[in-house]
C-alpha cells in the first residue's frame, strides 16, 4: 500500500514538473537557416527573438497613448494579455504568429487592444511584422491614438523610419545589422484604417532611432474601431521569389497533366510501332489501322 502510494506521489510531481516546463517553455520556429526562439513576455508586453540562444533584438510595447486638444491620457500597458501562438505553415515559407488582446479603460469606457506579430525566418533574415487594432470607440472623444515601443537591438540599427508623414511605400521598417551576420526587419504598413477610410500611419522615432510613436488620427465619430492595415509583402517576403505559375497548380491537376501525357506517350508509342511491322512496299489501307476511326 506504502509503495503504491509512493508511486502516485512520484507521478503526480512527474506531471507537474512537466506542466511547469511546458508552461515556461517558449515557442519556437524552424526557418531555412536554423532555429528561431520566441521569448514572450505577457505582463511588460515585449517580444525578443534569439537565433541558437544568442540574443538578437526586442519590441517592448510600453505605453497607449490618446491626445486631442481637449483630452490626453497615457496609459501603460504593463499588466495581464491574453497571448496565443500559432506556427503557420503555409504559404510560400513557414512563420510564427503572436496575437496579443487585452482590454483598457479610457475616460470610463472600455476599449480593446490587439497587436499580431509575424515572425518570419529565410536564411540569414529574421523579421517581425506588427499589425495592430483598437476597437469599441463609440462615445471616445476625437483625436489620435499612439502605441509607444521600445527596440533593443544586439547590433547596429541601418534604418529607421523617422518622419511624421511617411514615404510612399506600403511598407515603413526598421533594418539591423544584428550578430552572426544576421539580417533583422522590424516592419508594419504606412496605411491606417479608420472603418474603411485610409490615412497615412503617423510616425516618429527618437533621435537614437530606439523609441518608435506609431499612430492613428481618429477622426471619425462614426466608426467603432482604427487599426494599422496587415502588410501584404513583408521585408523579408520580397527577398524570396514567388513560385512559379504551375507551382501553383493544384495537386490533382497537375496529376491529370502528367497521367495525360503518359497515355498519349504511351498511344503515340504503340502507333508507331504498328506502322514498323508492315511492309514498306505495301500499300496499307486505312481502313486497317486500329488508330483510324472512319465510316465504314
């Protein structure tokens, strides 16, 4: 009896143990070029991406912040999110997908936050995309909302995108000259929505380049949410080349092209060979061929 209890203790703490690490384990994500290790912290918020436990870079999100000319409010965003991962893994190259929600309170009112970050590794290149969306505004004064970041970067920062009005280019990014030769993207789209109306994302740095302001200007007392638009091209994705058209074919398709061409291999074979057994000095009719099919 003695024993048999001894072997529940034993695999209760086993179970345990397990959960423990399975709780504190980070995700992780398998590029051309090697392991990619998501480290998440869901209280700060902040993301940092190791590459064979060596440390690359990091986006801690710090502060919401709302300024009109009549209200302002800054709100940190340290406390409790509800993170989930997802390995994506179609699509032309696989990647990691972090959505963060958490819900805040401004001038008495309840309003929801939701950042998405794709992380993507192709060869010497990592990058982290960031899309995010506030919702329930109905009631919310005017004015502009702006997600204040931190980057840590174990490397150099080549770009940054310093300008209030941003290029024309869909996509805005940092770029960093990180260890091991690695190449790092930090990216987003320079298109913000509001409701279905476009604007240019605001934007502003820091004089280091280490403190990102990226915004949008509510200006619609009609719409219900503002979000910064989902890229359809990343940094690193036009890096890789697209497949090719048949590439793209669907799998049974391709199947009946290729079985096709078999058969018509095949008759193309079988026809030949009837014509070389008949005497060339002979007239054959046509009528005598299997391959014909005439009227009689």
């Amino acid at each position: 009896m003695k024993m048999k209890r001894n072997l529940l203790t034993t695999a209760f703490i086993c179970l345990l143990v397990l959960l423990l690490s399975s709780a504190h384990a980070q995700p992780t994500m398998v590029g051309e070029g090697g392991e990619i290790e998501v480290d998440i912290d869901e209280e700060t918020p902040s993301i940092s991406i190791y590459s064979l436990n060596e440390y690359l870079f990091s986006i801690e999100y710090t502060t919401f912040e709302f300024y009109s000319s009549e209200h302002s409010a800054e709100i940190p965003l340290e406390g409790e999110w509800e993170v989930k991962t997802e390995n994506i893994e179609d699509g032309a190259f696989p990647h990691l997908r972090v959505t963060m929600d958490r819900k805040i309170e401004l001038f008495e009112k309840e309003i929801d936050l939701h950042f998405q970050l794709n992380i993507l590794h192709i060869t010497d290149t990592v990058e982290v995309t960031y899309f995010f969306e506030i919702s329930r505004l109905k009631d919310i004064p005017l004015g502009t909302f702006t997600i204040i970041q931190e980057l840590d970067v174990n490397g150099e920062i080549v770009k940054d995108p310093g300008l209030v009005i941003p290029e024309r280019d869909p996509i805005l990014f940092y770029e960093f000259s990180l260890s091991k030769g690695i190449t790092g993207y930090y990216s987003w789209s320079s298109i913000a929505n509001v409701d279905g109306e476009t604007q240019d994302a605001r934007v502003n740095t820091s004089p280091d380049g280490q403190s990102l302001y990226l915004g949008i200007e509510y200006d619609d007392p009609e719409a219900d949410s503002v979000s910064i638009s989902p890229l359809e091209k990343s940094k690193t994705s036009v890096l890789v080349p697209l497949p090719e058209a048949y590439d793209r074919l669907p799998s049974f398709l391709v199947g009946t092209l290729v079985a096709g061409g078999f058969v018509i291999g095949l008759l193309f074979q079988e026809r030949s060979r009837f014509y070389r057994k008949q005497d060339p000095a002979k007239t054959v009719r046509l009528e005598d061929s299997p391959y014909y099919r005439g009227k009689e």
